[in-house]
C-alpha cells in the first residue's frame, strides 16, 4: 500500500564546498573551527570536528562511542491536511512536527510509505489519547529516553492512558486508533528506567483488539488496508515478545488459527513496516512461545511440533524488493532456526541422553548464528532497515566464540548504531546481555541468553 499524501526527501547536513576565490588563497589560513554545530553529543563535549554522519559518526565508531547523532534531516513537499482538523485537546506543535517528521520513521522501512507520519493526523484530530501517546514519545525520543525522564514525556502518557480509557468507555472508535494508541503506549514504556516491564498489559489490550478485528466479519482482511497494518504492527510486535510472556499468565489467548488464515489471505502484501515477510514473523513467533515453553519444562517437548517448525523456516519463500530486505529476511529465518536448535540443545542439557547429537547441534547452532549476523552486516547501517534487528543480533551474537573477534565488534557495533538510530534504551541493554554472555562462554560457562534474560529478570523492548 503506497500513502501518497507524503513524501520525505533527503536534505544532506552536511555543507556544499564553496568554490574558492583568489582573495582565500592570498589570505593567511584562517584558524580552524573544530566544534560542530551541527555534530553529535560526544563530538560537541570534546570540542572536536563531527563527520555527521548518521546514526554513528565516524570518530564514535571508531572508538566504540554509543554516539547522539542528529536524524535526518527532512523536508516537507506536500502541505499538511492538520490546518482542516479541530483537535479536541491542546496540541504541542513543536512535538507533534517532531513525530510526524523525525519519529514516526523509526517504524516503517521506508519514509516515503509511512501510515504513521502525516497519514496519521486524521485520526489524531478525533483521538486526544492518541496525540498525547505521540507527544510522550516524541518528549522521550529527543532525549535519548534519560534515566531521568523528562516530566513532559511522563504527563503526556498519563493523558493518553486517562483519554484512551475515556474513549473506549464512551465512543466507538475505529479500531486502527485504538491498536495505534495502544501500541505507542507500549512504546512510552521506554522512558521508564526499569527494564522489567516491557508493555505486557498493552500487548495484551493489542492482542484483544487483533482478536476482535478478525472476528468482525464486517471487516475483510483481504480488502482493508487498515487492517493488515494493524496485523502486521502486531505480528512484528508478537514475534519479538513470544519468548518473554509466561503461558500461564497470559489473560487472553491469540486464536492463531484466525490468525494464521488472515495472514494467508494477506499474501506477500507490502507491510510498511518490514514488507513482504508477514509469514515469516508469525512462524517465528510461535518458535518463540515454544523456545519458552521447553525452556520451562524441558520434559514436555514436542518432537513432531518441533520438526514442523523446522519444515515451515526452511522453506519459507517471498518475493523481496531488494536485496537489503532479503539480506534482513534471511537474518530473522537463521535467527528462528538457531533460537530453536538452542532451546533443543538447552532441553538436551536439562535431559541428556545423546552427547555426540548435542555436540553435532552445537556446530550447527553457530552456524546459523554466523549466517543470521553475516546477513544483517551486510545491510547498509545508515537503513532504516537497523530498526528491525535488535532479536537477531542479541539472539545470534551471544552464540559467537572467542574466535569470533571481528563478529563481535561488528555486532557491538551495529547495536550502538540501532540505538542511535531509534534511541531505545533496550539496544544498549542488549549489547549488555551479549558483552555478559560473551564473558561466561569465554570463562568456560557458556549460557542460553533467554535464560540469562530470565535470571535477571528483564523484559525488553524489542519490538
């Protein structure tokens, strides 16, 4: 689906060379400004010269730096439709152009077809809950999500959530406000310092609207756009959380079966967000809710379920727009194979009874994680595409050895790039975990990283 009331063009922040003049030349070289007007954070503490490149400048690349670059910027080409709405809460204009200019690119894989941007403000100008969820997020996205968050971010969610309860009690909204509203709330959850609470209530609420949509025999999932957006969000959502919500706790289940059927009537659609791969996210989840249901209760396999989820990431297929997004495909199919060989191997270790086929799995597990980070490395790191690779880089990264130098300083650094690229706290949690699992396998005490995530009892936000 193509949203033509948008398009973004790429301005350069960097200055044109200026052609000189004879009067430059005979003039004595005038003393050179190193600090950066326009650099990033670290380059402007340390009074020195900023490439500008972007997410990670050159000199914080090359000394490891977690680098606060300045996104792109962009330029509007089209005139906004918000001067035809009355909004029915006080709008701060300075954020909400902030999302629909900065933030809202960190959701799709390309800026010019993003429902979330200027698409979004017809919805916003009958929903306060979800203007006041993009003025959270915006408050928190320019600040890099401080321990510290800023009171403005706090108070705008505290809206949204009010509001968002208001709407549902006393108006019938269109579903997509809702899920939208309930999957920024999600979002919000980063300003909170703690990362224990990863959003579940709101992944839950999400679940129940998805549940409800696909029910509706009003709606036809081959036929509404809105629709499939919502799905996909969720699916992405679902793929990334699976393996971190207990069975036992969950209010509400997802009927997969519904599911399952409205992502095979939706094809290979072009999702904004990750494009053609709809398939792909759903059978990764449910790798995902069963790595964490034998990881639990390691007696309680399933060996012919196990053996279909194999079949299904083997030979899954889609058509992919470019090569990037085939290179970022094949990065999450490696990712769910070795997830579940792990989590086979982590079963072995609680039960074992065929050392020699532990041994053989092992290599095959390394195998599939060097293919998941070869893959993603091969993505450019100014794509939007690094939005979309936290899982696999955290999941991959942590089965590298210590024969493994040059991968791990490239997944050290591609997770400083993501965070600089959408400024989620949890990407520099993630490089944390691996840095701790790399030690414990380096010290001969090798340990699945959905265990380690467990034992410190975090919940990230991966999604």
């Amino acid at each position: 689906m193509y949203f033509p009331r948008l398009q973004f063009k790429q301005v350069m922040v960097s200055s044109p060379p200026h052609p000189s003049t004879q009067q430059e030349h005979n003039s004595p070289p005038a003393r050179t400004r190193n600090k950066s007007k326009a650099g990033c954070r670290e380059c402007k503490i340390k009074r020195v010269k900023c490439d500008e490149s972007y997410p990670t400048c050159k000199r914080c690349q090359r000394q490891g730096l977690v680098c606060s670059s300045a996104p792109r910027l962009t330029q509007w080409q089209v005139e906004t439709p918000w001067l035809s709405l009355q909004p029915k809460t006080h709008v701060n204009r300075r954020l909400l152009q902030y999302w629909l200019e900065k933030v809202s690119q960190s959701l799709v894989i390309d800026p010019e077809n993003n429902p979330f941007s200027f698409p979004i403000l017809e919805h916003v100008g009958q929903s306060p809950a979800l203007l006041h969820a993009i003025q959270s997020i915006s408050a928190g996205y320019e600040q890099y999500y401080p321990a510290n968050t800023p009171i403005l971010a706090l108070e705008e969610r505290g809206k949204a959530i009010a509001c968002l309860q208001e709407e549902m009690k006393r108006i019938q909204k269109s579903p997509y406000t809702q899920f939208v509203t309930t999957m920024l709330l999600a979002l919000t959850q980063a300003a909170d310092s703690d990362p224990k609470d990863y959003g579940k209530q709101h992944l839950f609420g999400a679940r129940a609207l998805i549940n409800s949509m696909l029910r509706d025999t009003s709606i036809s999932i081959t036929d509404d756009p809105v629709v499939r957006i919502c799905l996909g969000v969720y699916l992405y959502w679902d793929m990334s959380t699976s393996y971190l919500v207990d069975p036992f706790e969950e209010p509400q289940g997802l009927d997969l079966f519904e599911v399952s059927l409205a992502v095979h009537r939706m094809g290979d659609w072009h999702h904004p967000m990750y494009g053609t791969c709809s398939q792909l996210l759903l059978i990764i989840a449910n790798v995902g809710r069963y790595c964490r249901q034998i990881h639990d209760m390691p007696q309680d396999r399933n060996l012919v379920y196990e053996a279909a989820l194999e079949t299904q990431l083997s030979t899954w297929t889609t058509s992919a727009p470019n090569p990037d997004l085939g290179h970022l495909y094949e990065g999450f199919r490696n990712h769910g194979l070795a997830f579940l060989y792990r989590s086979r191997a982590h079963a072995h270790g609680c039960c074992p009874t065929d050392r020699d086929g532990t041994k053989a799995q092992e290599s095959l597990i390394l195998q599939y994680a060097e293919e998941t980070i070869r893959h993603l490395m091969l993505i450019p790191s100014s794509s939007y595409y690094l939005n979309f690779q936290s899982l696999p880089l955290l999941a991959a990264g942590s089965e590298l050895t210590e024969s493994h130098p040059l991968l791990r300083d490239e997944v050290r650094g591609r997770l400083r790039a993501i965070y600089s690229l959408n400024r989620l706290p949890a990407n520099l949690l993630a490089l944390q975990l691996v840095e701790e699992l790399w030690d414990a396998r380096d010290s001969g005490k090798p340990a699945f990283w959905l265990s380690h995530v467990l034992q410190k009892d975090w919940r990230l936000l991966l999604a």
